[in-house]
C-alpha cells in the first residue's frame, strides 16, 4: 500500500492511501476532528465513487473495528491445516440402508462412523441441524462432516454395504 500525508492549509491533512489493484482511499482529517472519506476504484479518477463524513466519535469506532476490536479472524494457516483434515459431502441414502426409517439418535451414525450428520435434504425440503428425532428415509440426502476415513465409513453405511 502507498501511502501519502499532505498539510491542507486552514482545513488540516490529507492522508491518501492507494492500493495494490489501484484502489485508493483519501480521509480529509480536518481541525475539528471531522473525518472525510473518499472511496476510489480507479486510483487515477478525479471522482470518488463514494463519499462519506465521520465524527470524531465515529472515526474511532470504524478504527477499532479495523484493529479487530470485536472480531479476531482465524489464522489462515490454522484454517488450511484444519480444512485439510475435514470433509463436507452429500451422501444418498439407498433404500437397502440400515438407516431407512431409523432416527439419527436410533442409527448412532456418530458412533459408528465418526461422521456427524448436519443438514438433511428430503425433496423440496431441507434440515439445517437436524434434531436427533429426525428420521431417515430413502432418498434423503445427508449433509455430513468428518475426516475422509468417517464419510466413506458413513457413505458405505448409506449404500447399504456396512
């Protein structure tokens, strides 16, 4: 990011800040405390896009929330290594399956397969967080996550093959 301070005389600092893909961002920052911001998608127009004023109270709330104030995001190492070892499938469930009409609680599809189920498709409808009175039948679609040993355990389980 290139970023650039100059003195505007009677009024305070411009501070412009142009980035990589040639965005650019300039804040008016005037005695008063009064912020104005400038929002540019071409670095080189002579027009904002957007514009907007802050108070004083407003600037440093917007700073806050840009120093992570309220929300800290997940180191993206941390992400991959664990989207690594994580699979999210759509697995049809046969009607040969030993889970045809059995509750989730009944069919202990977490014990035996390591699996968790997370969403049901039946049809038109669908099952976010499905409770563990929710009965399974052929056709559905089950939503799971798990390692990828415990969605082919689930899967083969769902195929009628345990």
């Amino acid at each position: 990011m290139n970023i650039s301070v100059s003195q505007l005389p009677g009024i305070g600092q411009k501070i412009t800040m142009k980035t990589s893909e040639d965005d650019m961002l300039v804040i008016i920052v005037h005695h008063t405390g009064k912020r104005e911001l400038y929002f540019f998608d071409d670095g080189d127009s002579e027009e904002a896009d957007f514009a907007m004023d802050l108070t004083p109270e407003e600037t440093r709330e917007l700073a806050a929330q840009l120093l992570g104030a309220t929300y800290q995001p997940v180191d993206i190492e941390k992400i991959r290594m664990f989207k690594r070892q994580i699979i999210v499938d759509y697995i049809k469930v046969k009607a040969k399956s030993s889970l045809v009409d059995k509750t989730i609680e009944e069919s202990d599809v977490r014990n035996k397969t390591g699996a968790t189920i997370i969403g049901i498709v039946h049809g038109e409808d669908m099952v976010a967080i499905p409770e563990s009175d929710t009965t399974i039948k052929p056709g559905d679609v089950l939503m799971s996550i798990g390692k990828e040993e415990q969605i082919s355990s689930l899967s083969k389980l769902c195929q009628g093959e345990e």
